[in-house]
C-alpha cells in the first residue's frame, strides 16, 4: 500500500480486500515556490479491510475472523484538514 505514494501525489491512499483493517501516516515535504519555502504535509494510508462475515467460508478455510471495523476518513477542503479514525 506504502508504494501507491510512488506513483501518484495524493492526501489519502485506499485499498480494501486484505484482512487487515489498518490506517497509518507518514510526512512528506513539499516545495512552496510561491513562497520560497518546504511545507511538511502528512498522507494516509487506509486498508479497509474486509468484510467477509463469521459464517461457513473462514471456517471451511481454517481462517482466522476478520475484524469487522470500517476506517471513516473526514475530508475538509476549507481547512485543508484530514481525520482519519478505525
């Protein structure tokens, strides 16, 4: 998920399907040339996870349950602010 920053510039990065619910951020810097300065920023990283109910599939495939949590991701383009909870 961490690669996805390689090939696009992007606030948040959003996968799903993997088993793991996880969110994370990281800091990159920026240059403002308007202002002759490097702004730090901070992106997120969003696995939502999966959500593949406690019923007959994970118990054929001996796997383990899956959390059944969804990340919610606050977007507010006015302050340029970004919330992310699980």
């Amino acid at each position: 998920m961490h690669r996805l920053a390689d090939i696009v510039l992007a606030d948040v990065y959003m996968i799903s399907h993997t088993h793991t619910p996880m969110v994370f951020p990281d800091s990159y810097y920026v240059p403002d040339l308007r202002n002759n300065k490097v702004d730090e920023r901070t992106r997120y990283y969003v696995n939502t996870g999966s959500y593949q109910k406690r019923g007959r599939y994970p118990t054929v495939k001996g796997l383990r349950p899956t959390a059944l949590v969804r990340p919610i991701v606050l977007l507010n383009g006015a302050e340029r602010k970004i919330e992310v909870r699980v």
